[in-house]
C-alpha cells in the first residue's frame, strides 16, 4: 500500500508540477478569507469577487466594523452571502479580540475561528505559513478512496490515514495535485481513465472510459496536452 501511493505521489508530482492554491491571496488574512468564501463556490468565482473586498477591508478591524449590507453585497456572487458575510464579521472580530488582529499559524487556534474549520486551517497553514497539512476537500476524499488509500469517509481520519501514506513535508502539494488530478481527469461522474497517468497503479481504473481517444476528450485544464503526453509517451 506504501508503495503504491508513493508511486502515484511520484507520478502526480510528475504530472502537476506547478500545482498550487488556486485562490489568490497576498497575506493569510486574504487566504482565510477567499477559503470562506469558497464554501459552495468555485475558485474562479471567489477570484472575482476578492479584489474589490480585499481593498475594501485590508485587515481584521475593517472585517470586525463592517457594515453588513456593504459586506453582504460585495460577496452576493459567491453564494450564501448572508452566512458568509457573518461569518467574515466573526472571524475579524475574533483575530481583533484573541490574536491582535494577526492570522495565527497553528492549526489548534485556526480552528476556533469562525468559519474556519479543520480543512480550512490546512490550507492556510500550508500555503500561507508554510507548514505541512492535508486538505481533504470533496475532490480529495472521493480520490483517495479510489486509489485504495483509505476507505473511511470522515475527513478527519483521512487525513490521518493518508498522513501515514505520505511523507509530512510532502502534505501540502499532495493535496494541491490530488485536487488539480480530480479538477482535470478523476472527474466525479466519468473519470478520463483511458488517458489518465495514474492508470497503471489505479485500482479504480475502468470506472471511466478506458480508450484513450475517447477519454482524452474529458481532460480539462491548463496542462491538457502535458497530460496527454504523459500517457502517450509511456
């Protein structure tokens, strides 16, 4: 089992490369932020609405005094604005009280945060201070089941059960490429299995298409034809 989730770990650092947070943020006060508004909402969304709200509210205080229509109206287009903007009021108001109006990097006072659960916390540890997590989104639990790694659903143990996998110092691009392969080929309903780089250590290969002219139609993204190479040059 090791072994072969190195393999796909090998193989996906090969495959996704520059694989990063696709949210875009300058400090972990904007990573926090655009992370609670992708709540049922997609990255390129939230990049949209992030410019003009993280120039509205540059720090916590601001987030803590806003007013609610204000708020609510700048992020309408993410969806649950209502829920969200209370929850962005919450998390200033918070970091103001407890922390001096400073994101802290640890996962134990992240989580006390609000809007700001165990995933979350991950992915601003990871990718604002640099420090190992793994962020079990939808993408990430539903393939780490089909890879064998794991056949718990509980977030939580996941990220335990993959934790014992992989190296700690590798958890934070481990996630990035696990979400960018469910995003581009391992998709939910008909994964590309036929032009997929993995195949060869996939338990789960032929849930999809298996011919490779016909699954290379479902792979998406910016690394399409690097994708397809892989394949076809094995």
């Amino acid at each position: 089992m090791v072994r072969r989730a190195r393999r796909i770990k090998r193989r996906l650092d090969e495959a996704y490369p520059d694989a990063h947070c696709e949210l875009d943020f300058r400090t972990p006060l904007e990573l926090v932020v655009a992370v609670v508004l992708s709540a049922q909402c997609t990255d390129k969304r939230v990049n949209e609405v992030t410019p003009a709200l993280f120039s509205r509210y540059p720090t916590a205080a601001d987030y803590a005094g806003a007013q609610r229509i204000e708020l609510e109206e700048l992020i309408r287009p993410t969806g649950f604005y209502r829920n969200k903007a209370s929850a962005l009021m919450g998390l200033g108001a918070a970091l103001m009280e407890r922390f001096d109006g400073d994101v802290p990097a640890s996962l134990k006072d992240l989580v006390t945060l609000p809007g700001v659960g165990r995933k979350t916390a991950n992915v601003v540890l990871g990718n604002a201070f640099d420090v190992p997590g793994i962020t079990v989104d939808t993408h990430f639990g539903r393939l780490v089941r089909r890879w064998g790694w794991t056949e718990l659903e509980d977030p939580v143990k996941v990220e335990q059960a993959v934790g014992e996998l992989i190296p700690r110092k590798e958890w934070t691009m481990l996630s990035h490429r696990v979400i960018f392969h469910g995003r581009r080929i391992c998709h939910a309903r008909k994964p590309a299995c036929g032009a997929c780089p993995l195949a060869r250590d996939c338990p789960s290969f032929g849930a999809g298409p298996t011919e490779f002219e016909e699954a290379s139609k479902l792979v998406k993204g910016p690394e399409r034809d690097h994708l397809l190479a892989l394949v076809t040059e094995a």
